[in-house]
C-alpha cells in the first residue's frame, strides 16, 4: 500500500469514528420518548449528576444525565433517570453563563408565585413583570405576593397588577397575614416560589408549612426550620395537597428576546387603551392611546417606564 493510500485509509477511519461517536452523542442527547403515565417518580431536587425523586412514599437518590428540574415526571431504571414525560408548562430563563441556552428553573408548575417585598429588599416592578412574561411563555398561571407588609401600610404598588386580573396577595410571615388566603390558593397545586433573593421565600414556604404540620409524611419532613439562604431549588410537599418548590433568589431574570405579544401579556392593564396601530409599541407611534394615557394620569408614569424598559429589548 502507498503511503498516500494508508493516509487515505486513516482518514476513513476517523470519518467512521467521528460519525459514530455524533451518533452516539445524538442518542445520549435525546431523552427518550415515553407516555406520561410511565414517569411514575417525582423531582424534588438536582445535584451534580445526580437528583432527588420521590417515588411514591419513598425517597430516591437517582444518578441522572438528563436536564431535569423540580416538577418533572420521570421514569426510572436501574438506579438512573431514563426519561422525562412532556411538560405541562415551564419556568425557564437564560443560563447567566451562557445566554444562548434556556434552563428550566420548574416543570409542570400550576402556579408560578412571584414573591416581592413592600421593602427590604425594594420593591422591583421590573422584575415582576419578567415573571409574568416567563408565566405567559411557560403556560402558567401568575400570583404576585407581597410580602413584608408589617413593614409598610401602603400597599397601592400591587395596583396596577390586580387591576390586569393577576390574583394578589399581601402577606407577612411576622404577622401572618395573608398566609391563610396563600394557603387556600395553593391547595392540591404544583407551585413555584420566585422572586429576589431576601424577599421571603423561604419564610413563606415555612409559614405554609407549619399551618399544616398537623399531620407528618416522609417529604414534608424536610422543610426544616431555621433561616439559611437556600442555595438550589427544591420541592416540597405541604399536607394539603400543595407541592412548593422553593428556588433561590435571582437578581435577574434572563429572557432573551420578548415577543410584543408576550410584553403585552406581561401589561394587560394597557389594553384598555386603545391605540392608532394594533401593533404599537407605545413608544413613538402617532395617536398612541397609552401615551395619552400617561399623560392624563391614567396609568402610571412607573408603569409606562416598565414597559419601555421592556420594550428596548424587542
Ligand atoms: N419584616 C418581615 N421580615 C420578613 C418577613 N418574611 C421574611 N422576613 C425576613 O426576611 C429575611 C429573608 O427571608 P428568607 O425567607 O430567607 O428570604 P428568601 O431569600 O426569599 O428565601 C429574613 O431575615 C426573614 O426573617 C416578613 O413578612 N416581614
Ligand atoms: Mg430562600
Ligand atoms: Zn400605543
């Protein structure tokens, strides 16, 4: 053989490998597809290459290489997460590190409650309405609650959300207000704590769980007590029936780029308004109902920048 036909030979022979090896890397990739009512086991928590599920009254330690979240539905075989049923709905953000991936923060979320507080940390419109955008991208159903009121009497700044039809709640973990309606909504539902980091999430999740503490099972055990800054999410099981994943807190939301019609999901509240342009961006359009709107005091000068700050990232 020539040296020039052995090259040849050698390059064949790493097109085969590399073809296998992507073939194999394309399967390892692809969560294999399943019917929902095989993924019998629920997740509860993620570490490195390995996650927390609970299957039945037992809890599992599972070795996983699939990109699961609290939420999912999953089947299990040997010791190792197999599939992933479809989601119902999603929370997802950016991945900070690299914002051209999408991580899912929660899965199969009823209810995604966006935690504030009337202060300590301020109160972030801003961030209330990327929620609401994730909501709406993800299929869930929003709740904003207000947390910390004992710290501050005027609770006007939840206004323009409840006028939009987003149920809120005002409560304090000191006082306990708010907690008996939080527990009512969350009954026999899958919800998500998010929100800033110090607004209360944790605090709230123990609230709710002591209320219901009457009777004990396997997971409500690891609520635990005590303030420690929660460092991954986690899923727990309330004895009313309510699943609550905690999550710790985010200083930004990442979305990457927002639809207008995601953006005025997130504004329902300007619908009233009628404008000039079915698709107008309130920003610069003549005869601009909102702009007009603004101007009169009908909404909110804080309301209107919260939308144009949005809307710079269409
Ligand atoms: N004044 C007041 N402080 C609260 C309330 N709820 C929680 N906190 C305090 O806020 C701080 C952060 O609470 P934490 O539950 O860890 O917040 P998370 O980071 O959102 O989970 C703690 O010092 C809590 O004691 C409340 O309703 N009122
Ligand atoms: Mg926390
Ligand atoms: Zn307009």
């Amino acid at each position: 053989m020539s040296k020039q036909e052995s090259r040849g030979l050698a390059d064949l022979r790493a097109m085969e490998r590399k073809k296998r090896l992507q073939k194999i890397l394309a399967a390892k990739s692809r969560p294999t597809a399943v019917a929902a009512d095989e993924c019998s086991a629920l997740v509860i928590a993620i570490g490195l290459g390995i996650c927390t599920v609970a299957a039945g009254e037992e809890i599992l330690q599972c070795r996983c290489d699939l990109p699961v979240a609290p939420g999912d539905r999953v089947s299990i075989r040997h010791g190792r997460i197999a599939a992933i049923a479809p989601r119902r709905t999603t929370l997802c953000r950016r991945d900070p590190a690299n914002p051209h991936r999408e991580r899912v923060i929660a899965a199969n979320l009823d209810l995604l409650v966006i935690v504030a507080a009337i202060e300590d940390p301020p109160f972030r419109p801003g961030l209330v309405d990327r929620y609401l955008v994730a909501a709406a991208r993800g299929g869930v159903q929003p709740v904003l609650c207000v947390n910390k009121v004992d710290l501050c009497a005027d609770t006007r700044i939840a206004d323009p959300w409840r006028e939009m039809g987003v149920p809120v709640i005002l409560c304090s973990t000191r006082t306990e207000a708010g907690i008996g309606d939080l527990r009512d909504l969350l009954s026999g539902s899958l919800a998500v704590l998010a929100g800033h980091s110090g607004v209360g999430k944790s605090s709230l999740l123990n609230a709710l769980a002591d209320a219901t503490r009457a009777s004990t099972g396997p997971v409500n055990e690891q609520t635990g007590k005590g303030r420690q800054t929660t460092t991954s999410s986690r899923l727990y099981q309330l004895r009313n029936g309510a699943r609550l994943i905690d999550t710790p807190g985010i200083r930004e939301l990442g979305l990457g780029r927002v639809t207008l019609a995601e953006l005025r999901l997130a504004f329902a509240d300007f619908d009233a308004f009628a404008c000039k342009y079915r698709d107008c961006t309130h920003r610069t359009e003549p005869g601009c109902g909102l702009r007009a709107a603004v101007e009169s005091g009908a909404i909110g000068k804080n309301r209107y920048n919260g939308w144009l700050r949005m809307a710079s990232e269409l």
